[in-house]
C-alpha cells in the first residue's frame, strides 16, 4: 500500500467527517483530488439530495483536474437518484486515477461504479483504509442492509453505576466536559429517544447546546405507553426546528393524544396490546422506514434495560464519574439479566479516556458487515 495513498486518503476521511449527523439517510462520504503530490481540489457529501463529496471536489479544483487522482471514501455512485451519476462527472473530468476506500453496498450501487470507472480505462484502486472508512459510516451500513437505525446508549454514572442520587429524583452525575462531548455527540445523530420516566423527572428539552452556529437538535423520541408526558413539557415549548415524536400503545387515551398533537408533537401508536408497552422492534422499523439511521438513547433504566434485552444496543459511551452513590439511587440499568459470560456480548471494539474528572468507556458491540 502506497503510504502516499493512506496520506491523501486520510484527508479524505477528514473531509467525510464534516458531514457527520447531517447526510441521513446517505452515508458521510470525503474526497481529494491530487495533482503531482499537490492537492487541487477537496469536497465532502453536506446533505442529502445535494451534491455527493466527488463533484463538489471537483468544483473545488475548478475543473482543472486532467490526469489527476481523486481519492474518495466510498465507490462513486453510478445511477441517478436525487442527483446525477458521480462517474460520469469523473469520467468527463479527466481523471486518470481513483482510490477508493470502500465499496458501496447500497444495491444501486454495489460494485457498478468501479466496474463503470475500469471499463472505460481508469486505474481503480479499492479497500484503502477500508476499516477506517467503514467506521465513518456505521449508521449507514446496518441502515441499508437492515432497514434499521444504528441504536447508541448513553448514560452518565457514578463507579457503580448509579445513575442518580435516589430513585425518582434527578441531578447531574457527571461533570462539565462530559456535558459539553454528550450534546456533541446528540449534533452527531438522527434521534435522541428517552422514556416517558425520565422526561417526567427531568424535564429535559433534549437540544444540541453547543456554541456553534451549524449544530443541529435530533429528532426527539419518547417512548411513552400511557401518553403521560406533560403538555407543559419544556420539549413541547422551545425553539427548534426538530419535532418530538411521542410512541405509545394501542389503548392510550385519544384525549392525551389530541393534547399532545396540538403542542406539536407527532404521536405513533406501536404498542402491544398484551404487555401494554411500545414494541423496540417495530419502533426502530418505524423509525427506519422514516430515514432515521442513528438512535441515540438517553435513558432511564428501564429504557436502557429494554433495549439490552431486545438485542438492540451496537455502541454505547458510559461516562463514569469518581465515587459512589449506593443503594438510594437509580441502577444503569433494570429489567435485564445476563445469566452467563458470553462472548458474543462482548464489547469488539473498546477504548477508554479521561473526560474532565470523569472517564468515558466507549465500546461497538458489533460491526454491520
């Protein structure tokens, strides 16, 4: 492997990481385009139904691109959907070289554009910093391969995890720094889900609070079987442009519905009947089939339990704050039990660091691929 191809592809995955949290439902996707060691033109996919990373690099290089090298995180597309075909920009282009870092496994695309780009005379070189590429693009490939959203659970704990000072009542755990990185991560997803529980006790208003003028709020998602959240809840009264979607059962009052509705939230009733509780699968297809690609849970317990039972969890980031809290408060999580020590609940991919005063362990369950 060419070290120049890692060097250049590097700056393309740092030009994908700009779209993070904005592309939905297509993947993060960077380019660069390399002239002599020079680099003439870079681009990034900035929002779904615009321009994909290759033509805004090209524009970048001001067409001027004759005998170049465009090093691309994923294989061009190579039909028309919202936009044009990226190979026909290449092959117009003048391009004389693509590297790319994965293929596409969209089926639309799946091999096509490489084989459009070989066809018609250019070097094709594929998998460089493949696993790098891949992990840009998590949400995405469980999404177009199952249909659903790549679920995240957070929580803010003490060391044994006690994710507040008694049960029912709120109250920060963890400290500044860990503030700041979660809203950075909720500018990172589609959703943002709790249950009805904890928007009862905290009242959250679950927005990005960030000081950047490009962060976005996710969708906000409560899952709430009796439809007991408060028509006065902060959420319900702010200003954001991301909705509130309140998912309930099938036997929750129409009144509390009309309520809900004419605050502004959206109710969806995926219950089941027997249980009296929302069906996780059914509400991750729903929200699937809705284009959300990443979930990310905030909770409580029960929520976080339900979703461990449900197999449903693939990462999660658990900031742990230095002491103890003790029986008086809420567990992590309730409502599931691992009886043995398996490995397939092993965490495959794991690192630690130190948040402010707090550590942070981020682990991925699994890899859609």
């Amino acid at each position: 492997m060419d070290n120049h191809d890692l060097h250049f592809m590097k700056l393309a995955i740092q030009e994908a990481e700009k779209g993070i949290g904005r592309t939905s439902p297509n993947p993060v996707v960077g380019a660069v385009i390399v002239r002599n060691g020079n680099v003439i033109g870079k681009g990034y996919h900035q929002k779904a139904g615009t321009a994909h990373a290759e033509i805004n690099a090209l524009a970048d290089a001001k067409n001027n691109t004759s005998g170049a090298t465009l090093y691309v995180t994923l294989e061009p597309c190579n039909h028309t959907g919202r936009t044009p075909p990226c190979t026909e920009a290449i092959l117009a282009s003048g391009i004389e070289r693509v590297v790319i870092g994965m293929t596409d496994p969209n089926p639309h695309v799946s091999g096509s554009g490489i084989n459009r780009l070989v066809e018609n005379g250019l070097e094709v070189n594929c998998g460089i910093l493949e696993s790098e590429c891949k992990l840009l693009n998590l949400p995405f490939l469980k999404h177009i391969s199952t249909g659903l959203p790549w679920v995240v659970m957070k929580a803010g704990a003490s060391l044994d995890g006690r994710i507040s000072y008694q049960v029912g009542s709120g109250g920060s755990i963890t400290g500044t720094k860990a503030f700041e990185m979660v809203h950075g991560l909720r500018d990172r997803f589609d959703a943002i889900l709790i249950g009805v529980d904890t928007a009862l006790i905290d009242n959250p208003s679950l927005t990005t609070r960030i000081c950047d003028d490009k962060s976005s709020d996710p969708l906000r998602v409560v899952l709430d079987s009796k439809l007991r959240l408060s028509p006065d809840a902060k959420m319900l009264h702010q200003q954001s442009k991301a909705e509130t979607w309140i998912y309930c059962c099938e036997s929750a009052e129409d009144k509390k519905q009309q309520v809900l509705e004419k605050k502004g939230a959206k109710v969806h009733r995926i219950g089941d009947l027997q249980a009296q509780q929302v069906d996780l699968k059914q509400l991750l297809l729903h929200l699937g089939n809705a284009g959300i690609t990443s979930v990310l849970v905030e909770g409580g317990s029960r929520i976080h339990g339900a979703f461990l039972d449900a197999d449903a969890v693939d990462e999660v980031f658990l900031f742990y704050a230095p002491f103890f809290i003790g029986d008086a408060g809420t567990p992590l999580v309730k409502g599931y039990a691992s009886l043995t020590k398996s490995e397939d609940d092993f965490f495959v991919e794991r690192s630690t660091q130190t948040v402010g005063t707090d550590i942070l362990f981020h682990g991925i369950r699994r890899f859609p691929w």
